[in-house]
C-alpha cells in the first residue's frame, strides 16, 4: 500500500471522481481505489458528497435493443453480442475497404450469426488471452496487439519502421458486424497501454480486426477512420 | 412513488440480482434505465455510444450486485456512480478530437428531478447545493460541468478561456473549500 498523503489524496480522489483525470491517471487512482482502504473512503466520500448533481440529468428512456441486449448476454456469458451492425457506415469508410475486404466478408457472416444468440461458450472464454500481429499490405509486420482481459486493455507494441510523417497513427477495433471503433493513439515507440472496453475484450473480439490508420494531429476528428490504413490483422485467440 | 419504499425495492432488488435472480435485473433495468442512459446519453453525446455503455453498465451491475452494501451507499448513488465511471472510461479512450460532447450536451435539456428515481438524500442536496452557492460563479460551473459533462481540465479552461494552470488552482481550491463546508 502507498503512503497515503491526505494533502494530495482528497483532491486527487475529488478530480477522479469529477472525471478530471487524463486516461493514464485516471486508471492509477482506479487501482488506487481498489487496493488502499483509506483512499477508496475518500472517493466514496466524494461520490456521495456530489451524488446530488445527478439529479440534474434529464431521464431518457433507452431503446428497447438495449435490453433485449442485455437479456442474450444473461443468457449467454462471454457471448457479448454487438449492439449495432452498420454495414452502410462502410461505404463512407473508403480507405478500410481496400485493406480489410476480406474481414468485412467474415464480419458480415458473424454478424448473421449475431441474429441468433451462438451456444454459450466455455465459462473460461472472458479470460482468454488474445492477440494480432497487425502487418502492412505488402506483409511487412508493423504492430504486435495483445488483449489482456485482465489488464482491462490492449498492449500495442511497434516492431517495425513506420513513417506517418506529422500524422498520427490511431488504433481501431472493428468487432464482428460493426463499426471501427477508436481505441487510441500510438505512441510510435515502445510497448503502450490503450484502455479497451469490455463489449471489446470479450469474447467476441476474437475474429474482431485491429488497424492502424493515419490520422490528423490529435486523431480522427469525426470518430471513424479518415485516412490510409498502414497495418491491420485479424485478432486470434492464444 | 414514496422515495423510502422505491429505495428499499431497489436494494431488494439488487441483493436479488447478487443472488443471479435475472428476473431482479429486469426490475433494476426498469427503474433505472432512463435515468442511467441520461447520464450516458449527457456525457458521451452520441446515442450509439450511450446504448453501448448502458449495455455495459447493465452487465457491471449483475455482476457486482453481490457486492453492494446498502450500508455504505444508496443504490441510486452506487448505479449512478458506475454509469458516470464507465461513460468517462469511454470518454477518455477516445481521440482528444472528440473529448467535447458539448453539441450534444446542449441537444440533451435538463429536465425537474424525477421524483421516482432521485438520489432521495434532499439533505445532502441541500447541504451541497448551499456550499456549492458559496463557490464563486465560473468556479461553479466549472465543477459542475466537470461532474455532468465529462469534461477535461483542457476543455473546461478554454470553455472559461483562463489558462490551464488557472483553472486547475480554481477546481482543486474549490473542492477543498466544498469539502470543508460540507463537513462542517
């Protein structure tokens, strides 16, 4: 346990609780949370010294997918199915088009599939350890991926050259079925740590694609890929 | 409803659902959901994006359900907690372009507090609120705003448009003052 230091513990535990913290910090004072009693008091404290600041928020009742979403994943565990399948969404993604086609066929034969619940898998399935080797289009191995279920994350780590000149290369997770999430930007060097979220890391990111593409300063700006796509693999359980 | 009995059938309903009665989720669902996915819905802006963390949402609370102490938290306070938790999760795993749902925040208009799904602690409401009025304005708001909407120390200081520095000194001297009134 750390030595705690009340002088800079309550307004730590105050920003974690505000959402102030980057990713990063926000993931230690998580863990912090966790393991140092008198640390997750004063988050406690706080969550429920600004607990009446919710009652600000305007209900909205949820579409009904939602819970039948909910219902299949009761029923099915480890089986996380994808809320939306928007093949459309592809079309506007042009540079993905040429780089995963052949995992858009897959996606789209797993999100068929997705329509009715699979058989359950083994309980073990969430704790699989998964991983990609995310190559350019003429082969050349770019990026090693692992999806550690456990870490809450994916590790990405650089084992060849790339070039994306003053561009940014952003990491994206295309699930069975769906849309490229972003899961973050790449250092470029070394291994890193990007939070991934657990709709991700399930079970059914085996199959999923990871791909790196270019992006502006910053990253995309609209949320989906804009730019070429320089490396992508089909993720794999070990 | 009574806040008392709605708060009792909540807890009933989530040492249920910690006991793997699916049929107590559903019940949860039912009374909460709205609420949750507004606080979703507020902090990541898009609805795509608040199904998905409801979903989430959802899937944490049945399995952590067994672990709730109706001793240490209100159960409005503790599901609430998970969704603000998960959405800013989601949040700051995003590319930094998109850290500033503040279109949608606008799209999303607040509303009286549903009296069925309150926080039911109207003295704590009180009490947080009369320290919050003595915080000076943009300081206020700027907890505020933090809190409802996700926001980062970057956006929030370009919001207010005082350097980053500033605004951190405002928040964190803010808290401690908050904290202080509050415990008097």
């Amino acid at each position: 346990m750390s030595q705690a230091d009340p002088n800079e513990d309550i307004p730590l535990a105050a920003e974690y609780v505000l959402g102030l913290l980057d990713a990063p910090s926000r993931t230690r004072a998580a863990e912090r949370a966790r393991s140092d009693d008198a640390f997750r008091m004063e988050v406690e404290a706080w969550e429920r010294r600004l607990a009446p600041l919710i009652d600000e928020v305007a209900p909205r009742g949820p579409p009904a997918a939602v819970w039948d979403r909910i219902a299949q994943s009761l029923e099915h565990p480890g089986n996380v199915v994808p809320l939306r399948a928007r093949p459309s969404l592809w079309n506007r993604a042009g540079p993905w088009r040429a780089a995963t086609a052949a995992s858009l066929a897959a996606a789209a034969i797993l999100a068929i599939f997705a329509v009715r619940p699979a058989p359950a898998p083994p309980a073990s399935a969430g704790a699989r350890l998964l991983a990609a080797t995310l190559a350019a289009p003429d082969g050349k191995v770019l990026y090693v991926a692992t999806l550690d279920a456990g870490r809450s994350g994916v590790i990405v780590t650089p084992v060849g050259a790339t070039n994306a000149g003053d561009r940014a290369t952003e990491l994206w997770l295309i699930a069975a079925g769906g849309k490229p999430r972003p899961v973050g930007l790449l250092a470029g060097h070394g291994p890193q740590l990007l939070p991934v979220s657990a709709s991700l890391r399930s079970a059914e990111a085996a199959k999923a694609v990871l791909a790196v593409s270019l992006e502006p300063p910053g990253g995309s700006p609209t949320g989906a890929p804009t730019g070429p796509v320089i490396a992508s693999g089909v993720i794999a359980s070990l | 409803m009574n806040q008392d009995s709605a708060r009792e059938r909540l807890v009933e309903a989530l040492r249920r659902a910690g006991q793997g009665d699916a049929s107590a989720l559903r019940d949860i669902y039912e009374t909460t959901s709205a609420k949750l996915f507004g606080v979703c819905l507020r902090i990541l802006g898009e609805p795509a994006e608040a199904e998905d963390v409801l979903q989430e949402v959802y899937m944490i609370v049945w399995r952590r359900a067994a672990t709730f102490d109706a001793g240490r938290a209100s159960p409005v306070t503790w599901l609430a907690t998970i969704a603000r938790n998960r959405s800013i999760d989601r949040l700051r795993a995003q590319p930094a372009g998109r850290w500033a749902p503040m279109e949608a925040a606008a799209h999303v208009a607040d509303a009286a507090p549903s009296a069925e799904f309150a926080i039911q602690d109207a003295q704590g409401a009180r009490r947080l609120n009369g320290c919050l009025d003595e915080l000076e304005e943009p300081h206020r708001k700027a907890i505020r705003a933090a809190f409802l909407d996700g926001l980062t120390y970057e956006t929030l200081a370009r919001q207010a448009e005082v350097p980053l520095g500033t605004m951190k000194s405002w928040i964190r001297r803010s808290l401690l003052k908050l904290r202080t009134c509050m415990e008097a």
